[in-house]
C-alpha cells in the first residue's frame, strides 16, 4: 500500500507543471526588464499565470484527495521561516551599513515626499489582518467552515490593500525622483519594503489556494497542517513588517 502510494506521488505532473510556471515567470521578468519586449511580456505573463495555478491547484488536489500528511509540516515551515529570516537579515546588513557609512550625508537623501503616517497605517492594516486569520484558523478547527472562509478572503482583502497602498507610494516617490540608485537610501528603503512586500504577495497567493482547498471541502480538520502553515507565515511577514518600517521610515526618515 505504500509502496503504491510513493510510486504515485513519485511520477506525479504537477510539480513539472509549476516548475514550468516558475521559468516562465522569469522569463516574463527578463522580457520585461532586459529585452523590452511588451507584448512578450503579456504573452508570457499570461501564460506564466495558467502554469502556476493548474499546477497548484491540481497538486493541493492530488494531495487532499490521494496524498497523507507525513507530520513534517510544521518542521517544514519553520525551516523556511528561517531562511526567510537570513534574507532580511542580509537586507538589513546592507541598510546599515549604508546609514552608518554615509549619516553625514544622510539628511539630504530623505525625499520630502516620505508620508511617515502612512508607515503607521500600514502596520494597521497588516496587523488587523493577523487578527482576521486566527479568526479563520479557529473557525475552522471549529467545523465552521463558511465563517472561516470569510475571515480569510478579509485577510486576503486587507493584506491586498497593504499590497495597493505601498505601491502608489512608490509610484509617488519615484515620479518625485526618489528611485533605485538615485542614493543610498533609495537602493536601501526600495530594497527593505520591496522584499517584504513580495513575502505578501506570497502570502496572498498562499491564501487563494488555502480559500480554494477550504471551499472545495478538502481539507478536514484532521489534515490542516496547509492552514496553520500559512498562518504562521503570515504572522511571520506581520512581525518583520515591523522591523521593516522601523528601519526604512523610522531610522532612516527621520534625521
């Protein structure tokens, strides 16, 4: 019985569907940024996006429907909740290194533009969406299935608007001159918030496929290990949150 199970999940397509999903999602990025090309970017972006959310989809499937947890979820997530911690600290590396090497100058790299408040409702806004995932995670250990479903599109709902929010913020910043490699600061605060938001929009995907599962029934309470796992990571881009709006707008904003 086992070995029929290993044989199985050993010659399945989904994961060779991703990976697909992911090259593509390069080479959307090199026709983007490289080669200039825009409608290649379309095309493939398009294309990249179809990959993505087959292959994960038919992967959460096969294994809610045919697969077991083995119990190294947890272990699984806290490993990469580490590694995700040695990126941002090599992030916050550069960022002082940066501050202490050029504080004497510092003053004039801090674009008037900065809105400090905003940094204040953005932690609002991320953290009240910490709040609205416990919710659904004890709605659903609860067996209320269509109440946690509604916390976690909240979830999804306020984590997008964090995500919709720091982007016009760069939009301005940048129309006003305050863009990557301008100074040190610019290459510092764009790296910090840009890296931490792409751990949200992680996150966020990680949702549509957890809202996608619950909704189809296929999660039991028994096998909820994907829910806590997201959970937790969300939690975890919460926290560094706060560490990224102290560095970026705290320490570096104000002279």
């Amino acid at each position: 019985m086992d070995t029929a199970h290993a044989a199985h999940h050993e010659t399945s397509r989904w994961p060779l569907v991703t990976g697909a999903g992911v090259l593509l999602t390069a080479l959307t990025l090199l026709a983007a940024a490289q080669w200039k090309l825009s409608l290649a970017t379309v095309v493939l972006a398009g294309v990249a996006v179809a990959f993505l959310a087959v292959g994960v989809a038919g992967w959460a499937h096969e294994f809610f429907t045919e697969g077991k947890e083995e119990g190294l979820g947890p272990v699984a997530v806290v490993a990469f909740i580490v590694s995700e911690v040695i990126i941002f600290g090599t992030m916050f590396a550069a960022f002082w290194a940066a501050r202490i090497g050029q504080a004497d100058q510092w003053a004039s790299f801090v674009p008037p533009g900065l809105d400090l408040s905003l940094a204040f409702w953005l932690t609002i806004i991320l953290w009240a969406s910490s709040a609205t995932i416990v919710v659904a995670e004890r709605a659903f250990e609860r067996g209320e299935r269509a109440r946690a479903l509604t916390w976690l599109a909240a979830t999804f709902v306020l984590g997008a608007l964090f995500v919709a929010l720091h982007m016009n913020e760069w939009a301005h910043l940048a129309a006003a001159g305050f863009r990557i490699g301008v100074n040190s600061y610019a290459s510092t605060f764009y790296g910090l918030t840009g890296v931490h938001t792409s751990h949200v929009i992680v996150g966020l995907l990680i949702q549509l496929v957890l809202f996608w599962v619950v909704a189809r029934g296929l999660m039991t309470r028994e096998r909820a290990t994907l829910f806590r796992g997201t959970s937790l990571y969300w939690h975890f881009v919460d926290i560094m949150w706060l560490m990224v709006a102290a560095n970026a707008y705290l320490i570096g904003g104000v002279v």
